[in-house]
C-alpha cells in the first residue's frame, strides 16, 4: 500500500463514487482523474461559475523548479509540469488555451542553479541566442526550460469539469462534513445534506481549512497567498515596446507572459504575480500594479523601461485570487486519517505553483483512491501525504 491510498485493499473498491469540495484547478483535476476511471463524480462549489477563485489567474505558466541538490520540490514540480502539459494536449486547443513555448529563467538570485549530476534533459543554462532573444545583456545568468510553457487555468478547469462521469453543482456553499454509516455527507449552514458518498475529497484552497478544524487528531497549517497580476492589451503597446517583447515567457522574479488571450479574446501581456502572505481577501490594488511594474523592471530592464506608461491607473488592467500555501511549499495529497476518517482525502498546498502541481495532484488522489501504484516515487509521494500532519 503507498502512502496516499486510501484504504489496504488491492482492487478498486466497490462503489466508486466521490463528493469533492473545490472545482478549482485542484478539485477539477481531482474529478477528472477519478472520472476516467470509471467514478461517478460529484463537485461541489460555492461560486456561480468556472474561475471564481484562483484558477481564474488570467495566464500562468507550467515551469519547474530547479535547485542545486535536485531537492524533493524539484523533482515534484518536474514531474507535475509534464503531467500539466500531457493534460493540456489532451483537453486544451494549442495557441489559445496553451502553448509549449519553452521558458527562460532569468536567474536573478543565482540560487536556481542546476545540479552538477543531473539527468534532466528539460532545463540547461540559456544560449546567447535565448538570452538576446529576451533582451538581457549578453552573459546574463539565466536557464532555458524546455518542457515549459503558459497555460490559461481557467480554460483547463472548464475541460476537466466537462469531462463524462463529472456533475458539478455551483452555488453550494459547504460548511461542515459529517459521517453517516459508511458515507460522508457534506451539508450546509442550515444542515441541509449537499451531498453524500463513500469518499470525499477536500479540495477548496485557504477555506478547506475552515472544514478541517473541526476534524479529531488533524492540524494542517495552511496560510493564505494572495497575488495579483497587472496585464494589458497587446494592441495598445507602440513599435518601441513591441521590439523589446520576448519571444517566450520570462521568469525569476515573477513572470512575464506576452501574446495570451485576454478574457475578451484579444491577445494580452501578463506580469505577477505579488506574494502577500496572510491576507484572507484579494481586492485589486494600485500599490501591486506598482511592484509588478517594479518586477517586469528588475525581470526584463529594457521592456519594463520601455513600458512604464503602460501601467497608468487608466491603463494597466489587474486581477487577484487567493492561494494557500503550507511551510515546506509542498502540497498535501491524499487520505487525511485512514484509521479515524476512513474515505476522506485532501488535494490542496499548491501555494502560487498550482499550474505546475494541481493535475499531479489529482492524479496522485486518483490514484490512491482507486487503489493504484502512485505516478511518483514512493520516496517523493510521502512528502507529499496528508496524513504527515496527523495528530499522535
């Protein structure tokens, strides 16, 4: 039995039906991994619609971490891009919901430095010719992901909530879960039942945490990230600008991301996104438009140079959501307490690297779920196991 199965039979269980909490980027790859399977899914939300909450992040991108010691966060987030990608080429059209572009790494710190040893053939230090191409200086310390590229979260949401198994019921606002026999039953401020099944997966971001309290011998520190991104329409930028735009996205201190679809359709520019840590709310505010405009000047000089009119309070346009992140910048996967919650799993930490871990993550789930070997190593699935914050 892995780390993150659900129980110690060795066949998927009999009745494969699930309630999962959150159909954001965690919640819908949850559902469409155990939807693929053969499950009957049932996703329960408290927003309106598709990209309420933090999967409703304009453009992202689907880059790994890279740390001298190979660290266990590098090789997840290395394993979570692929998954990401192969998910996207699957249910995503090329050139409007996503693209493999690669991704250049301006390496700004000099801590994202490579492993002397390793054996990845998806990142490399950037030629002259990339790092011209972005508009650095020559010699400027940067690495080339190859296997990395923007994704529009919202469009990857969407698709996995359409996939055949997944009902999605929006306007459901969940505050306590409760078991009733051999089933978990989710109810309302009022104690009506939303909805009621053998298993139930919590995937909410920041308010799973509010669910969780109240469960025996559980105590995840999750803390909330808020972030916002500055963007713009492409349209509006002059010849000037438009000479110092790079070719692919940037990344390292923040990302700049050129030539996505906007909501409106038209192609757009992208900068973020901030860090505010502890903060339970995300309005929009001009302050953060200001140091996204002081990231794309440190990120790319030239191009933040070149466009500081562009950020203009009649201009710059902005968007914020809020993420949630644990201690070790790990997510937390799978069953909470096999023992004492027998049937109850978590899928949420992804902190601001949700693109890059969330379809991982659900399959991870899934996986352990349906009572399969994980698609991680047993060495990296435990870092990842929710039951590591099990009380004793």
């Amino acid at each position: 039995m892995h780390p993150l199965s659900a129980s110690s039979q060795s066949s998927p269980p009999a009745t494969r039906q699930a309630l999962v909490i959150g159909a954001g980027l965690s919640g819908s790859a949850v559902a469409y991994s155990l939807a693929v399977r053969g499950w009957s899914v049932t996703v329960l939300d408290q927003a309106e619609g598709v990209g309420a909450g933090a999967s409703g992040l304009p453009a992202g991108l689907a880059a790994p971490h890279v740390s001298p010691d190979d660290n266990v966060l590098s090789r997840i987030t290395r394993a979570g891009v692929q998954a990401t990608l192969q998910r996207a080429q699957t249910l995503l059209h090329s050139g409007t919901d996503w693209a493999l572009t690669g991704v250049l790494e301006h390496n700004l710190e000099g801590k994202r430095r490579l492993p002397s040893d390793t054996c990845d053939q998806h990142s490399a230090p950037a030629s002259a010719a990339q790092i011209a191409a972005a508009g650095l200086p020559p010699g400027t310390p940067a690495l080339w992901h190859a296997q990395a590229g923007w994704v529009r979260p919202r469009k990857l949401v969407a698709a996995q909530l359409q996939t055949p198994g997944v009902q999605v019921r929006w306007g459901q606002r969940v505050q306590g879960i409760e078991r009733r026999g051999d089933e978990w039953a989710v109810t309302d401020a009022q104690g009506q039942t939303l909805g009621q099944a053998p298993f139930v997966v919590v995937a909410s971001a920041f308010d799973s945490l509010a669910l969780l309290r109240p469960l025996p011998g559980f105590a995840v520190p999750l803390n909330p990230l808020r972030g916002q991104v500055s963007f713009g329409h492409m349209a509006d930028l002059n010849q000037d600008q438009r000479q110092w735009l790079p070719p692919f996205p940037v990344n390292g201190h923040g990302s700049f991301i050129s030539g996505v679809p906007t909501s409106e359709g038209t192609p757009g520019w992208f900068i973020g996104s901030t860090f505010e840590r502890q903060c339970e709310q995300a309005p929009v505010r001009e302050e953060d438009h200001v140091a996204n405009q002081v990231r794309l000047a440190t990120l790319l000089p030239a191009l933040g140079l070149a466009m500081a009119g562009q950020f203009e309070p009649d201009r710059v346009q902005g968007w914020a959501g809020l993420r949630c992140t644990l201690p070790n910048r790990l997510p937390v996967v799978g069953p909470i307490d096999r023992l004492r919650l027998p049937g109850m799993c978590l899928s949420t930490g992804m902190g601001a690297r949700g693109i890059s871990l969330a379809v991982l993550c659900g399959e991870l789930t899934a996986a352990g779920l349906n009572n399969e070997p994980p698609p991680l190593p047993a060495a990296l699935t435990q870092h990842l196991a929710a039951e590591r914050f099990v009380l004793a």
